[in-house]
C-alpha cells in the first residue's frame, strides 16, 4: 500500500491484510532518532554495569508481561505457528538473560593485563571494551523476535553500553512496535534518557538508507 497513506502488514496464513495502518517515520523523526542518540551515548556509555543490567532486566520482565499480545501479532504477521512463536520467544528472553548474566559475572574477567616491563623496557598493555557509538539495527524478515527488535543484535548493543536505532521491518511492524514498547517502558523505570533506543518504521529502503549513510551511526546489525 502507498507509504503516505500508510500500510499494513498481510497474513499469509488467511491470505488478507491485517487491520493496523502503520505509518513510515518522518525526515524529523529519523533525524531525532540520530540526534538522540548521540546525546546519549556520553550517559549510556559511562553508567555503572548494574543500571545496565537492571535496564536490560526490565526489559525482559515487560517482555513477559506482554507475551499473549506479542503472540497474537506475531501469528498475525507472520502466518508462523504457536509452537514456533514459542520457541522463539523463549529464545528472544533468554539471549537478554543471557547478556545480563555475562555483564554481571563475566565482563570485567575479559581483559588482558601485561605489566610494566621495566627491564625490557616494555610498558603495561591492558584491554578493555569500550561502547562505539549508536547502532543501527534493522528487524530481520524471517524472525520477527529473535533478530528484531529486541534481539540479539539489539541486546548486545545495550549490554555493551551503545544506544540503538532500531529499523522495523515492514512485514511484522505490530510485532516490533509492541516489544519496542517494553523497551521505552523499560527507559522509564530505570530513567534513562528516550536516546538510548529509538524505533522507526518504514515499508521501503529509504529510512534504513539514511540512517545507515548517518556518520553518527557507527555500527550496523
């Protein structure tokens, strides 16, 4: 359907369009997304390893709240069965659980230390990880949670303190936008700043296009 009239999203299990009109965000919406989120990466970067943590565990707890809704526009969208909708949500919750056991009991254990070599003339050499920047992620077509919104791509841009821009796909956007909701009700319980993830829709490659151009985009999933 034409974008300035909106589109919908079709399931091919009853062969007919789903209600919902989803509309493309708009030049200003793309640019607030871009701007936001190099505001907040200064925030998002620096905090301490448990808001991060507690922020990705919101997300998970608001996941789980919403589970039945998600279904439904998942089957809707995608014309998949309840037992593959389960699988994959189940797999959706585990990878943020996954991130947040390995920010809590493993992050800090992955570096390297080489100390100071006086003799050899040698100076110490430590490793770190260290956030690069916004990153833009762009909802997969045949796995509407598992490499979506809050997939692994998404997840592990967080945990690793990178706010992200998430490019829904056109065919699953209910899907996307109900999950993007966990998320900004997760910014709010932990208050961070809306920058740290933003959503975007579009039925076309222009949005995904621009952002990807973006210099303030510094990485892609």
């Amino acid at each position: 359907m034409n974008s300035s009239e909106g589109f919908r999203t079709f399931n091919p299990r009853e062969n007919k369009f789903n209600n919902e009109v989803h509309f493309c965000s708009s030049e200003r919406e793309v640019e607030n997304a871009l701007q936001s989120a190099k505001d907040a990466f200064d925030f998002y970067s620096s905090i301490v390893l448990e808001k991060r943590i507690s922020f990705l565990s919101a997300i998970k707890r608001n996941i789980l709240k919403l589970k039945d809704e998600i279904q439904i526009a998942y089957c809707a969208e995608s014309g998949l069965s309840e037992v593959r909708f389960e699988s994959e949500f189940l797999r959706t919750v585990n990878q943020i659980q996954l991130f947040c056991d390995f920010l809590q009991n493993e992050f800090n254990e992955i570096a390297t230390f080489q100390p100071e070599n006086k003799e050899q003339k040698t100076p110490s050499l430590k490793k770190k990880f260290i956030p690069i920047g916004p990153i833009l992620v762009i909802g997969s077509s045949n796995f509407p949670l598992a490499y979506s919104t809050m997939g692994g791509d998404t997840v592990a841009a967080l945990a690793a303190g990178c706010p992200v821009i998430v490019k829904a796909h056109p065919m699953h956007v209910e899907t996307s936008k109900l999950v993007a909701d966990c998320v900004f009700e997760a910014l709010k319980e932990v208050d961070f700043p809306q920058g740290v993830f933003s959503h975007l829709i579009d039925d076309s490659y222009s949005v995904a296009t621009k952002l990807i151009c973006d210099p303030r985009i510094k990485g892609a999933g």
